[in-house]
C-alpha cells in the first residue's frame, strides 16, 4: 500500500524527487512571472527614500539657479563694449551676500562686493575675481570697504555668472521614472534641489526570514550543543544580505519540524508579509515537511522544487494565495532554500534578489551585476550541474576582476562565504578552468 | 592700515588664499595622520554588526560539525570491507533525525532511517541515499518502515559522512582581527555557526552634517524661493552617502553665515560626534567664516585649506582639541567641503570615507575601490588641475568597467551626480582622452 503521492502518511515518500529540475534561468523566469507587479505609495523626500525607485517623472519646479548668481567671491560690475576699462579704482556700493533680500541697483563707476552664489545685483552683468582686486582704502571703523582696484581690463560681460537655469531648466525632467535613489546620493540630492518634498515611489515588500528544523538552535544560545544540535547560521546570514540589498526584513525564527509548528510559523508570517524566506526541509527526507505543508495545508502552489545548479538543488519556489486582513485578496511568494549554509545564501542571491529587484520595480536585467573574472588559481568544474563558486573578487592592473577562491566548497562549509563577494558561473563540464581563464562572475558585494 | 590677516576685521582678508594647495594624495595623507586610531567595542552577534571590523581573531569553540553528520537523506549502514553486501533487504531499525537525543546503537544486518544532517548511529559507517533504496513492507499502520531494499552494492565505509570538524575544526581561527563583517553574510554566519555571542570590534566613528549659509533653506520647506535662497541640497546628500558607507549619521541642521551661528552650531556638534562635516563659507568670500571659526573660536588646527583638485579646491580639514563631558581629552575631526553640490560629494568620498575607514579599523588601502574604466566617448581634462568626473560605470562584454560621463560637470551641477557610480581620474593636462581609453577610476556606487 505503498504509493509515491506525498499526500498520502509519512512514510509514503518518493523514492526520487517528484520535481523536474529546472535550469537556472528558468528558474528565474518562473519566479519573476509569478512575483507580484510593483504597487506605487508616496514618500516624503529624505534619507529614508534612498533605494527606492520612482514611479514617477520628477520635473523640476524652479530653475537652478533661480537666479543669475555669481560664481567666485569678487566684485559686480559694469562692462559695457565701447564703455570705460574695467581696470582701475572704484568705490564699493553695496555689498550683495548670498542672502535674500531687496539689492539695491549697481550705478555705473561702481562695483559692489559678492560673494559666490549670491544674486547679481541689477545693473551689474560680470564679475571680477577678488584675486584680480587690491583693497585701496577703507571706512575709518576698518569695516567697510571703500575703494577697491581692479587690476585687469580682460573683463567680459556675462563672465563668471550662473545664468539662470543653466544648471537645471524649470520643468526640465530631472529624474525618470524607475530610475533608483542611490546612497551615492546624486538622485536625493536632485529631489533637494528642486524643491520636491514628494514623490510617488514603488512600495518595497517586506520579506520574512524563518529557519526550519528539530536540530537548529539559536546561534548565541549558551551552553554547550547536545548531539544532534545545530546552530542556526541561515537566520542572521539571510537577514543580513536581505537588509543589505535594501528590504525590510523580519525575523520569524525557528520552526520545528512537526507539521503543526511549521503551519503556524508560516502562516503567521504569510498574513503580514509579502515574502517568506525558509531554510531547510526541501530534500529528500520524510521530515523535510515544507512541501507538503506549502502545497497541503496552506493551499499554495509550488512552482518549482528542484534547480540544476551547485549548490542549492533542492531549491523551492512556492506561491500562495490568501485574503488580508482588509478582505482582498494576495499572493504571497515562499522561497525554501536548501538548509545548508553555502546553498541557502548563494540561492537567495540567485533566485530572491531578482525577485525583489523586479517588485520593488527596479528597471532590468534583474539580479545581480554580472562581469567577467580572471581566475588566480586552477577551479575545477562540476561535471554534472553548473556550479557557483565562492571568490574574492579585486580589481587587477590589466581593469579585469581577479577571482581567488574561497576555498573548500562543500554546500555547509560557511567558510566557502568568508570574504566571498562573487560567485564564479562555472559551466557543468569535465573541465578544470585554468589559472588565468576568464570567466563570468556575479558580483554579490562590493569591491 | 588694512592687513592679510584674517585675524583682523571683516574687510581685512586676503586677496590671495593663504592656504597652498595640496595634492590630493597629501591631502589624504594627512587626514590619515590625524584620524583617531580605532577603538575597541564589545559587540554583540547579531545582524547590527555587519560593517564592523573584527578587533580580535575569533576561534571555533566547537568543531564544525560537531558529530558526525549525514550528508543526504537515506538509511545509515555497517559496511565492512569482508563483510557482507549492503545491496539486499534490510529491516530497518530505528530512525535518527536530525534532532538531539540517544540514538540506539546500529546492530550489524540492520539499516536505519536518516536524516540530512543527522548524527549517524553508533556502529554505523555509511550512508545510503534514498534515492538507491525501496521501501518494501512498512508496518500495519502505514506509519514505520519495516523492510527497504538496498540497490547497490558499492556503498563504502566512511560515504555520505561530514567527519567532525571536516567543514571547521574545534580551535580554528575563522576570522581574523581586521576583517570586516559584511552584508553579504558569510563572515556573520561563521561567527553563528561557531557559537560565537560577542566579539571585541571596532568602535565606528559618529558623524555630524551641517550646512552653512545664509542663502541656504530646507530642501522641503513649502513655498516659493525668495530671491537669493538655495535649497540645501548637500545636507541631505552627504547624510545619504556616509550612512551608504555604513557609519551613523546625525543631522546638525543649517547655520547661518553669522559667527555666533556657526559658532554655536559647530560647538554643539564638537561636544557629542567625532567627525563633523560641514559645507559652505570655505572659500574666498568675507562671510566664509569657517576657517577663522575654527581657529580662533574653537582653537583648532587648520592642516589644509586648499587641494589641487576639480571640483573641490577650497577643501578643508581642520582639527579641534577638546574635554568630554567625562573629563576626557579628545580631537574631533572637521571636514569642510566646498558648497557646490558636487564639490561637496566628490569630496567626501575622496578625503571623509578613508579616515572613517581608518578609524573604524578597517584595513588599508583606504578609500573608494580603484578600477579601470574603459571611455566610452571623448572626455577633455583640465589642464590645470587634477580632475574627477562623475560617471556612469557598468561592466563591458570585454571585461573592462565602461564609464559614460554624465554631463556637464560644473561644480554646482546636481544632474553631473545622477546615476553617477564612479568617478574618472583624469590628469591636469591639456588633453582630450579619446573614446576607448582605459582610465583610472573610483568606484563610488554598485554596479
Ligand atoms: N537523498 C538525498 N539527500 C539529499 C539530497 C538528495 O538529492 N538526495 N540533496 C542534498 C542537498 S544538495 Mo545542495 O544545496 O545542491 O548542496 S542542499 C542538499 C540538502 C538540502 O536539504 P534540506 O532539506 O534543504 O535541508 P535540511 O533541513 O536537510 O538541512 C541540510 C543541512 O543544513 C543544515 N541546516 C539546516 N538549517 C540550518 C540553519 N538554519 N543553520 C545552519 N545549518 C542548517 C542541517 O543541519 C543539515 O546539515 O539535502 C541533501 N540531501
Ligand atoms: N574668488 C574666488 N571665488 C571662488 C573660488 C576662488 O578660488 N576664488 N573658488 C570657487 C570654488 S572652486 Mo570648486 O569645488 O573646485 O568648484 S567650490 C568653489 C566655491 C566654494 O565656495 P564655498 O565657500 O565652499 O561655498 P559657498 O558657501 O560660497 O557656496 C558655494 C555655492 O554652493 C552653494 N551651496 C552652499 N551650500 C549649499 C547647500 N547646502 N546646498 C546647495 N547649495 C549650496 C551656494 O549657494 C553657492 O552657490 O567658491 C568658488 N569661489
């Protein structure tokens, strides 16, 4: 009475994987036709905004500058064609500061004080350099200047002035819709400029991270491990790559392996959130409840459950379908990684990132920045599934990226991740790529 | 009785910058100099430390694993090299999950049920994967496995087992003192897995950002500019950068360009962070305040006052000796930018980011990644001055970084920071690099 439907008690496993095995890139198309389109929500303009993407053309308001401002410290002055030299001694009329205000009209046969952004007094149209000026007398308390030399006569109109708009036209479109605010901050900075206090971005979802498992333990837990015990490694390392690409990230904790305990935990998480992350039970084993729990008890849809890739196989990509709390209804997207740490990282960088990238409605190619790498060492090839090798990525004198490995790269050796801010993409092949091959990499941090 | 002292009255400032101009590279030296070193913190582990430097080597308390572990699901086996086959019908005696507990010892002709991850049996040596089995008869009730047949007979001893301390070994070090934990995960993760709670790191350094200026308003104040005002756009900018760059970040406001403001302002910050960051008043205008503030008011040390640079030449940096609020001598560091935008930003990540680095232990070389980039159209140097100019790097098919340049790249122009990634190192030289040449540059973004 044994059958292979996993419906069916414990011990009615399958024998072999009842998942085709998807290729990488299917994998990704799956995920990315079953990711939820980007919805819009206003933000305030502030630092809070940066990684977001707009779902609007940002127009500038106003000009910049707004007005013809100076561009050095110096003195406003007159230059007209046929009109007397600029060279020679001048009374100092006003002194026009950076600063709002009335600014009383230049006279010709005098020149005023400015500062570098401040607003052209009328009449003037050039400015001269302090550097070209020497200060010839003052008023008798030393505090104002009265006259001033102008050393040079090469003084053109126009010269040393922001002309109005030359920076920034009004309604010039300064930001596009789906382009990023970076932290290298450019785009917050253009927002500031013109005067834009909001703007309509894409919402981000917000993902859940959950380990799974009788064996995991909190990882700062003291006391020694009883046998078995395993600490949990997957938790803070998903929730920091998560947090570093940018997403708001829960923590759901652990979850046992008892259908009961992983039910809850989900569906928990499921109300609130728009992406579950888990590790772990997504092999072969009678445990290994994810799956049947997704499909069974939760009414999901897997979509995928095994990925021809090295490492993360057993791989899972679930969607499922519920009401929110307001009624309407919403699909939730479960991705369970493998349990072994190497897997569950590489995976989420593979297959949630993109995911993530195209909701938040990020402009593609989705995932992460692919390049070319130079090889400092030998790496062999897994003959079978294309592999993702673990490396250390720094600029080279010839402008090629230089891979060094990692290491040993066994799927639950988290050293394979100590200092890795690439992946190699090693073709399936019997084949040791040599020293000083160039290959493709993904680049997961920085340089 | 007017003096180039700027000790003196308003009006008695220099015509020329007593400041000389430094090279970039001096100037960076310098701030090196006078950057606090590190300090050390405990920490616990958790995902707030990613970004900190390591102060300490960190060992393994426990071997990884710590038991000997099956690597696949399947049934753990007695192999021995006369013995008998494993290929045949086996009762199956006892199922060890990956959870603590006794696991009854594996009697020879029996096979047991486990477990990815679990502890193999006592008496059992091998592992065979599900996959090479059938269950032949369970028990009445569906729920145990009685009889699997074993399929292959070239099971052998020591198969499918990670050996204690094969992926970390009891004693190892996993990371060393000046490495960074990084987002990407796999340094937090080898601090999880080893059951490491708390770590001695480096303290990072609290920066303030304060704009200057009478002209400068909030970039979101509602209602139109009166003649003369700018929206501060560098507060908010700058703030972005540094917390991109992992640091916290305080907001110090605007000051006005009137000595007690700046005065007040900058002694408030002094009291309570250890970099401050201004921008504005460096130049050569009578209301550029800072340099005197800061020297006279605050009896601090101006150590540069000028770089040879485009843009960013009236970059200053300054140190300020003081008592905490515990008594404690300490020196803050003041960083003032120039108050064109893009002065400002480049600035920044050329002269704060690696003393930032420094002082958070963080190991050398400091500063942006430097890269090639390949030019994707003409771009002319300045003759005078070194230059750097924003660009747009993405990953070419040959390999190489290529750099768009984005625009016109005047000082107070915004749009030359939009989508900017990377800035181009150009030499002072009466040149027009050709479209194709390789070029040093920055990396100030993600790719
Ligand atoms: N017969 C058969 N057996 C098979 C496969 C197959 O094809 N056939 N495939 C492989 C592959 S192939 Mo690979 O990615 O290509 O290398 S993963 C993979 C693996 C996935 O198993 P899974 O069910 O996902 O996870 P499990 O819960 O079993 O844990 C897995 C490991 O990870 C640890 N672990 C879990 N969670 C955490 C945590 N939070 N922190 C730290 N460690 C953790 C946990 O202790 C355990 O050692 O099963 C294998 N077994
Ligand atoms: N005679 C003489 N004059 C000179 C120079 C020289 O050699 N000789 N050098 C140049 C150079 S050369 Mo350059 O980097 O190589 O391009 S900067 C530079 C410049 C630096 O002047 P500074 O004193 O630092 O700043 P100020 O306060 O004057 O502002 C500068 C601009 O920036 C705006 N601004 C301020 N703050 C903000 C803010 N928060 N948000 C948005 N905009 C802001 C502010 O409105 C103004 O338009 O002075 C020039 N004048």
């Amino acid at each position: 009475p044994i059958s292979n439907d996993p419906r069916a008690g414990p011990t009615n496993r399958y024998r072999e994987s009842p998942y085709p095995m998807l290729p990488v890139e299917d994998a990704v198309d799956v995920i990315l036709a079953n990711s939820p389109a980007p919805e819009t929500i206003n933000m305030l303009v502030n630092g809070l905004l940066v990684g977001y993407v707009l779902a609007e053309d940002v127009k500038a308001n106003d000009p910049v500058p707004a007005y013809r401002a100076s561009i050095v410290d110096g003195y406003a002055v007159i230059v007209s064609e046929n009109g007397p030299s600029t060279k020679g001694m001048f009374p100092v009329a006003s002194i026009s500061h950076a600063a709002p205000g009335e600014i009383p009209t230049l006279q010709r046969g005098q020149i005023a004080r400015i500062t570098t952004g401040a607003p052209l007094p009328p009449g003037a149209n050039s400015v001269v350099m302090v550097e070209d000026t020497v200060l010839r007398s003052t008023t008798d308390d030393s505090q104002e200047e009265k006259v001033v030399e102008i050393l040079t006569d090469q003084v053109r109109a126009d010269e040393n002035i922001r002309e109005i708009g030359s920076d920034i036209k009004a309604g010039e479109v300064v930001l596009r819709k789906g382009e990023e605010i970076t932290a290298v901050g450019g785009e917050l900075g253009l927002l500031a400029s013109v005067g834009k206090a909001e703007v309509i971005v894409y919402r981000k979802p917000v993902i859940g991270v959950l380990s799974t498992g009788d064996e995991i333990v909190m990882h700062d837990r003291t006391g020694p491990l009883q046998l078995g015990e395993v600490r949990d490694c997957n938790r803070p390392t998903l929730m920091a790559a998560i947090k570093g690409w940018g997403f708001h990230v829960v923590d759901c904790g652990i979850a046992k392996d008892k259908p009961g305990s992983l039910e809850k935990h989900l569906r928990n998480a499921l109300r609130n959130l728009d992406v579950i992350v888990t590790s772990g039970g997504v092999s072969m084993g009678e445990l290994d409840l994810l799956k049947p729990t997704l499909e069974r008890s939760l009414g999901g849809t897997i979509h995928f459950g095994r990925v021809n890739m090295k490492p993360g196989k057993p791989t899972t990509f679930a969607t499922v379908p519920l009401k929110t709390n307001d009624g309407n209804p919403a699909t939730r997207l479960v991705f369970s990684l493998p349990g072994n740490p190497a897997s569950a990282l590489v995976t989420s960088h593979l297959f949630i990132l993109p995911s993530l990238q195209y909701s938040s409605g990020k402009q593609g190619p989705h995932g992460l920045p692919r390049v070319k790498a130079q090889l400092e060492e030998d790496v062999r090839c897994d003959p079978k599934r294309p592999e993702y090798h673990r490396v250390s990525l720094t600029p080279g004198p010839n402008g090629l990226l230089h891979a060094t490995s990692t290491g040993g790269q066994r799927s639950s050796k988290v050293t394979s991740l100590r200092r890795a801010n690439g992946l190699l993409c090693l073709p399936a092949k019997e084949w040791t790529a040599p020293k000083g091959e160039v290959v493709d990499a993904l680049l997961i941090g920085g340089l």
